[in-house]
C-alpha cells in the first residue's frame, strides 16, 4: 500500500477495486529472505544489548567509585536506551538486505506467467550491484530506533500497570503462563502504538528501499557498466569502469526528506500514514509473540539449569 506502483498492480477499474485474488497471492513475496535475515538479527540483537548494557553498567560503576554505594552516574533507562539503540543498529545492518529484497520481490506482478520465483526476479535486479541491497539502512534504523525508543518504555509502564492492577508486583509468583500473557500482551499495545505513531518513517523507508531495485537505478546504471556485470536481465556492460557504475547509481538518489515532500505533494498528509492501521494491527501480533515467547524461553529455559531468573531483569 505504500508503494507508488500499488495501484497499477493490486488494483483494477476507474474505482481502483482491490484485486483480491492478486493481492492475497502477492502478501508473502520475499518472506524467506526475512527468514532468514531475522534468525541472525534478532540474535545479534539481543547479543549486542546485553554486553553494551553490562557494559555501560560496568563504566559506570567504576565512574561513582568514592560516592554513595547504589548510586549512578547514568540513569537505568537512559542505559537500556543506549544499549538498546546500539544493537538496533546492528541489528538493521544484517536485516536491511532482506528487507529490500522483501519490499521489491511485494512488488512482483505475481499473476505474469513468469515460472520464476518473486524472490530470484528481484535477486537478479542486485547481481551488479549487490551494494545496493543496503541502500535503505539509515532508512531502516531512523525507523526502528525512534520506534524502540517510543516502545519499549510503554512497554514497562503497561507491564507494571498490568501487575498492579492484579495486586502482584513480584514476577517470581507468577505462572511461566502468566508471564508469556503479560510480557505479550503489554508488549504487543505498546509496539502497536509505536507503529501508527512512526507511520512516515515507515513509508519514507518502503520508497527508499523501492527505489533501490527501481529501472533506472540500478539497470539504468548496470547498462553503463563494464564487460564483467551482468545487469537484470542477465547483458553484459560495454566497457566503462565499476566505478563509474557505482556512482551513476548514487548521483540519482534521493534523501528521506526530498521522498517525504514528493508524498505529500502527490497524495497529501494521508499519504504519509498509508498503511498505519495495518501496521499496528500486524505489529500488536508481532511484538507480542515476539517478546512473549522471548522471555517465556528465557525463564523456561532457566528453570530447566536449576535458577530462577526475574522478568524484570529483561529491559
């Protein structure tokens, strides 16, 4: 939906009637290579958060040596903001090629007699320029990391709120059940709020990483390219150096911001806030399974050693 070419391939008629049957076929295009992608971004996330937030929380130790024990120099949030930031960034780097890949291979004709896999179609758009499969990634992050920062503190707020509510502050008393219920569900409103909230980031994001696999990007500039490139359709180039290759793609780019202006001229403020309600709705799922499941596993997997591991320890 926020795409340009949205309603030239998923739409029919002067009324722009959804094609249902196109539209449903084409929802899981380019899923394998986020499955791929996000098995080694998550763990790099996680990896990264917890060694930069015992870190922080090292340095900062060894900062308020000779003051009053128990206090710090840097607040906890203020630390897991830090922490949390920095392996989103990591994070994003591993994920940012699947995620092009993705958008690109959603925007496949899917109903073209085409025997070739959505996924492979787009692959090929990249041979010459594999680079530009992370064309997106300041994108993806500016995303994410307002995104994160505006979820994971609603996230506690909900969680404790949850707990009060029930008259039970302490984790430890509560069933690995009610752990996944809670951590899923207050996870979930929060993501889903912060979802609707980063909307324009989001599409600002989609058009960049649409672009990347765009004629006249990468094909336009592959043409120019030398013998040893093979651009989309499998010619090779004439002659000219990689290099000129290379910055012939980047002389055509265009910033987030110049991408947002561009929206609101051609679809107005809306256009920004395409997708919004989707968005929350599959983020809600998202995050809750997400961190539901992470810190139910953790806690199981805990008890299984023999410890006792506290929820609060997570974020």
């Amino acid at each position: 939906m926020q795409s340009p070419s949205y309603t030239r391939l998923y739409t029919h008629g002067p009324a722009q009637i959804i094609n249902k049957a196109t539209l449903f076929r084409g929802l899981y295009q380019g899923v394998f290579s986020v499955i791929i992608a996000t098995l080694p971004s998550s763990g790099a996330f996680f990896i990264t958060y917890e060694h930069t937030k015992t870190l922080l929380s090292r340095l900062d130790t060894t900062t308020i040596r000779g003051r009053t024990e128990g206090s710090q120099l840097l607040p906890t949030p203020l630390m897991h903001a830090l922490a949390s930031s920095t392996a989103e960034l990591v994070s994003c780097a591993i994920l940012t090629p699947a995620e092009v890949i993705k958008q690109n291979a959603q925007m496949v004709d899917s109903s073209s007699a085409s025997s070739t896999n959505a996924t492979l179609q787009t692959l090929k758009k990249f041979q010459a320029q594999p680079a530009a499969l992370w064309r997106g990634y300041a994108a993806l992050a500016g995303r994410n990391l307002p995104f994160t920062a505006l979820q994971f503190p609603m996230f506690e707020k909900l969680k404790e709120g949850w707990r009060e509510w029930r008259g039970n502050k302490r984790s430890d008393k509560e069933s690995l059940m009610e752990t996944g219920i809670i951590t899923g569900c207050s996870a979930g409103f929060a993501g889903a709020l912060a979802a609707v909230v980063t909307t324009p980031v989001d599409v600002v994001k989609t058009r960049i990483m649409l672009s990347a696999g765009e004629k006249g990007g990468i094909e336009k500039s592959v043409n120019k390219g030398t013998k040893g490139l093979v651009d989309a359709v499998g010619k090779r180039g004439n002659g000219n150096s990689f290099r000129t290759v290379m910055n012939s793609g980047i002389k055509g780019r265009k910033s987030g911001w110049v991408i947002g202006k561009e929206i609101v001229a051609e679809q107005g403020l809306k256009g920004l806030w395409r997708g919004g309600a989707l968005r929350g709705v599959w983020t809600f799922l998202g995050s809750g399974l997400y961190l539901g499941t992470y810190e139910s596993g953790r806690i199981w997997l805990a008890s299984r050693r023999g410890e006792r591991v506290k929820e609060a320890t997570l974020f």
